[in-house]
C-alpha cells in the first residue's frame, strides 16, 4: 500500500518550530526552485491545508523538493473561484487548521488573487503568517542601480488607453523609483507611453526573466529603451524599473490631473504646496489652478 503521509522537509531539523493555526503566506520562486526557503519547505511539509494559485505548479515544486501533499487537500484559489473558495477556507480555518497559500511564483498578494482571502481571514480574527522570500519586484529593484531608498510598486497598467494615461500621469509625480510589471507583448507600447508621459530621460531598466537561465537586464534611458526593444520579440516575465530622472513637462493637463490626485487627500494648502514642489512650478500659479477647479462643477 502507498504511503501517502506527508514527508519530512528536506534540511527540516528538530528543533523547528511548531506551525500555529492561522493563514500562512509562503513566497515561492520567481524563476530557480532553489530559491524556496527553508521555512516555507517546512510550512508545505506540515500544513493541514494546501491552497495555490496553479496547483500543478505547487505540485511540482514540492516534488522537486521531495515532498507531497498525502491526504491533505491541495485546492485551487484564484481570480475566478476566490468568491466560492473563501467561505471553505475560512471554515478550516475557523476549526484551527493549518492553511497554506502559495502564489504562483514570488509573494502571495503582490500582483496575486491572494489579497482578498488575507483580507478575510483578517476579518474573521484568524491569525496570518508570511514566510518572506523570491519577489520579481525587489529582485529587479536590486539588480536594476537604481536608487532603493524610496520606491512605489504600481503593479500591470490598466489595458484600456484613457485609464493608462492617467495611470501613469498619476506615477509622473510620484517622488520615488517606479516598478513596474509588465507583458512582453506590451512592454514595447507601455515604454512608449511612458516616454511620452514620464519623459524620455530618465534612467530604466528592463529586467527579464529573473533567476532563470535566460535572465536579461537592459539599463538606459527610457527614450534609449524604448528604442532597443522595439523591433524585438521578447519572451519571460518582464519587470520594468524606472528612476525619478528630470520632472516631466508641466502642462495644464498635468497639472490638473496631480491636483485631482493632490485633493482627495489633502487640504487645498497642502495640496498646492506638494503640486508645486513636484512638478517644479510657482505656488501662485497651482494656488489660482486649485481654486479654479474647486469653483468648477
């Protein structure tokens, strides 16, 4: 008879410490299976519960790393089942079960289905865990020479044209190094549109394939960028990182739009002052833009 008890992880030792009950978040590798942590080895090897984004993906990577799910149930969670899965996985919870969740690759909720089942374990009083580990974000933001210091992780553009011109006109004034994901179908559109809106002369980076055998890294100015890649057909998962560089150019539709963004949550005297000092202009002349868009309808 087959034995199907979960197995030991691999360099797991005795002195390990007990799994708590709760909802576990374990990062899982980016592109080289090597890359999985000890701890999250020890979380897939003693779980109760075992959820993924792909569930053959988990398999695989736990058979590489000479584990197995035995009995335990290993349950698909994604953008189209998360509604009718949250319930099942909260009631597991709720009788004090172990319950893993693995994105597909890197850290569950970035770019991941997995936010709305933290936010309801969260709400229902369950206890979440994250065992840190692979993440595309902080691996192209390392390996791209850009400053670390402050960065925002935007995510994928919005596909519909009018959304991904605000989208970025809202990253135009932001103060910090921009991350970036996108399609290799689309990276050459987006590094356009970014050219236009972001400006053509900052510093970027297009990291590609990360960890994997064919890992690329290409560091030039956007406008350069745009121009090396565009008759290219890239393939992988790309992540592009993009420095602060000269403020974009100023003009009424830019202005107006971090004004929009300036007013949602800050008081007209902070808001113009933080407009002012982002896009480089005269406080008078965004004081009269203030006002003028309060008194307009």
């Amino acid at each position: 008879m087959q034995d199907n008890t979960p197995m030991p992880a691999p360099g797991a030792t005795e002195n390990a410490r007990p799994i708590p009950p709760g909802l576990h978040l374990i990062a899982t590798p980016i592109g080289a299976a090597r890359d999985i942590t000890l701890r999250a080895l020890d979380l897939l090897a003693g779980c109760d519960v075992l959820v993924a984004e792909d569930t053959r993906s988990l398999r695989h990577l736990m058979e590489l790393h000479g584990l197995r799910p035995g009995t335990r149930p290993l349950l698909a969670y994604h953008d189209h089942n998360g509604e009718k899965m949250r319930p099942r996985l909260l009631a597991a919870l709720a009788e004090g079960k172990r319950v893993l969740y693995a994105s597909e690759a890197g850290t569950p909720l970035v770019a991941d289905p997995g936010y709305q089942l933290a936010r309801a374990a969260i709400a229902a009083g369950h206890a979440v865990h994250a065992a840190p580990g692979p993440s595309a974000m902080l691996a192209a933001l390392t390996v791209s020479g850009l400053p670390s210091d402050r960065f925002c992780f935007m995510g994928f553009a919005p596909a519909q044209a009018g959304a991904r011109r605000s989208f970025l006109q809202e990253a135009a004034v932001i103060p910090a190094t921009l991350i970036f994901y996108e399609s290799p179908k689309r990276v050459s559109r987006i590094l356009g549109e970014m050219c236009e809106v972001l400006g053509d002369g900052r510093p970027a980076a297009l990291c590609r394939e990360l960890t994997k055998r064919h890992e690329e890294v290409i560091r030039m100015p956007m406008g350069e960028l745009a121009a090396a890649i565009k008759d290219r057909s890239l393939r992988g998962e790309i992540v592009l990182v993009v420095g602060r560089g000269e403020k974009p150019p100023a003009d009424a539709e830019t202005l107006d739009q971090a004004l929009t963004i300036a007013l949602r949550e800050m008081r007209l005297k902070e808001a113009v002052a933080h407009v002012a000092e982002s896009l480089g202009l005269p406080r008078r002349q965004v004081y009269q833009a203030a006002l003028q868009k309060e008194k307009s309808p």
